[in-house]
C-alpha cells in the first residue's frame, strides 16, 4: 500500500503480506506491514462505513503529536485503486492482557498504571477525551516495559456545554450508561480506575452486565443503589419503572469486602483509597486529571 500524502510521512510503500491480524475494532482491522527496509509497523484499516473516521483520529494525531506513551502515527495509506485507506502505526509486540494481568505482581500494577496515566494526563490537556479506555486499547510489550494506548478512533474534543454522542460497554461510566450527552474528562478516569481494581482484584472485567441496565446494576450493586438514585435526581437524568425495578436495591460494598486469598499481596490502603476516589457515581467526585 502506498503513502497518499509521501511528502507528510514515510514516502514509501509497505507490504501486508503474507497477513497477519493484530487486532480487530468495530471500525478497523488491523495487519502487520513492513517498509522496504523491513521494519514493522501497524497498519490499521477501516472499513467502509467507518472511513469518517479517519479523518477524526489523524486530527487527533495532530494534537497528541509525540505525547508520551501514545502510540506513534507514521503515515496515511490508500491502495493502488484507492479501495483500503489507513493509517500506519508504531508496532508493540503486545502481549494479549488475559495472559499478562494474571501475572504482574504490585510493582508492574504499579508502573504500567503510571504509564498509562502519563498518555491519558497528556491527552486532556491537549483537550482530548479517549472515550474507549479499556484493556482492549492499551498494548504492552511486557519485554521493553512498553506500553502504548491505542484506539484513537473514538476520541473526541471536549467542547464544554456542548452536547456529545454516547457509546456504552463494560468499561462506560454510570453517566454514559444514563445517556448523559454533557460529559468530560472524568470518562477517562473511570475506565481506569475500572482497569485498576480489575488488576488489583483479579477480576476481569471488574462490572461485568450483559445490556445497559444490567452494567447500571452491577455498578450500583458495589456503590450502593441511594448513591445511584441521588446522583441521577442531581443530573435529571431519569429512570423509568422498569428499569428501576431491574436495579433494585443495594447496599454499598467496602472495597475489602473484594479482597481474598488470590489478590491480598496486591492490596493496599493506597490503592484502594485511589480505587474509590476514581469509582464515584458523580464526575465532579471523582478525580479528573
């Protein structure tokens, strides 16, 4: 595949062949490539209802630059008959986080949570919300001590007062999951604090609801249901009878009532306490860097 524009990036061609998958999104695939002089990169493709995208996430790049622990953009592509376009991208041998989490121990919690919040402190103050935080999207080379977020497809600007477009999944905060449209930076925070106290926990992932309301409730079902209701009275945001009686009631849970046999070497009085300054119902509660 060629560059489109040579003289804004690498100016060469890269070879996808024979293929090989790194990973796969709900708008892109991404391959394995290598330029003439065999260096490998990352070649993302976007499918065809998703070629919008592309011109969202190389504005994006163009923000976050050479931030640290963002993963490099390279170069934007196009095939010789203009069907596939991409972007090309700094390769990390990653190693897939179902295999690597069950074995860090606190120390590699530790600096990998570090490294991540370096990429996600330098985003927002670029004024860049990532949206899609979850381990899916942040690659780590275990070997190296690398790690790179990934994902930028769903990034957007925050834009104060202004209406925004909302995505939910395992790792959405209770306000996305109540289809508030005036949310920040917090989003970010909460999908981390989510990965930490699956780290920490070793329970992967750490809410884990099969539609919307059921996320609503496994969320609720550790911080407490009143603190839910109070929080959705403040940001009128309503609940309808049904969705209420599929809540329920539920009484907040002490963050050392998740701690066991399996996970105590990792617990401490600081993590937790970071755990619950990040996991908060409220935004405004929660730490926002």
């Amino acid at each position: 595949m060629a560059p489109i524009h040579p003289e804004s990036g690498a100016g060469q061609f890269y070879d996808m062949s024979p293929p090989k998958r790194l990973g796969r999104g709900r708008h892109a695939i991404v391959f394995e490539c290598r330029d003439p002089s065999g260096r490998i990169y990352a070649m993302k493709l976007f499918k065809q209802d998703s070629r919008g995208r592309i011109s969202r996430e190389l504005e994006i790049f163009q923000y976050l630059g050479n931030g640290p622990n963002i993963i490099k953009f390279i170069d934007a592509v196009q095939g010789e008959e203009g069907s596939d376009i991409g972007i090309v991208l700094e390769y990390v041998d990653n190693t897939d986080f179902r295999t690597l989490y069950p074995r860090f121990d606190d120390l590699d919690i530790r600096y990998y949570t570090r490294e991540l919040l370096k990429a996600l402190e330098f985003a927002h103050s670029q004024g860049v919300m990532h949206r899609d935080v979850r381990p899916h999207n942040v690659v780590i080379d275990p070997e190296n001590r690398k790690l790179r977020l990934i994902g930028w497809s769903s990034a957007d600007f925050y834009r104060p007062d202004e209406d925004l477009d909302v995505c939910v999944g395992l790792w959405k905060p209770p306000e996305l999951l109540l289809n508030y449209e005036r949310y920040d930076f917090s989003i970010d925070m909460w999908c981390f604090g989510s990965m930490l106290a699956a780290m920490i926990f070793r329970k992967e992932p750490f809410f884990h609801g099969i539609s919307r309301i059921d996320q609503l409730k496994k969320i609720a079902e550790v911080l407490g249901t009143d603190k839910l209701y109070r929080f959705a009275n403040e940001y009128e945001l309503e609940l309808d009878d049904e969705e209420l009686e599929a809540l329920g009631q539920h009484h907040e849970q002490a963050w050392t009532d998740f701690i066991n046999s399996d996970n105590e070497r990792l617990v401490s009085d600081e993590v937790l306490s970071l755990i619950d300054q990040l996991l908060r119902f409220d935004p405004r509660a929660s730490i926002i860097q």
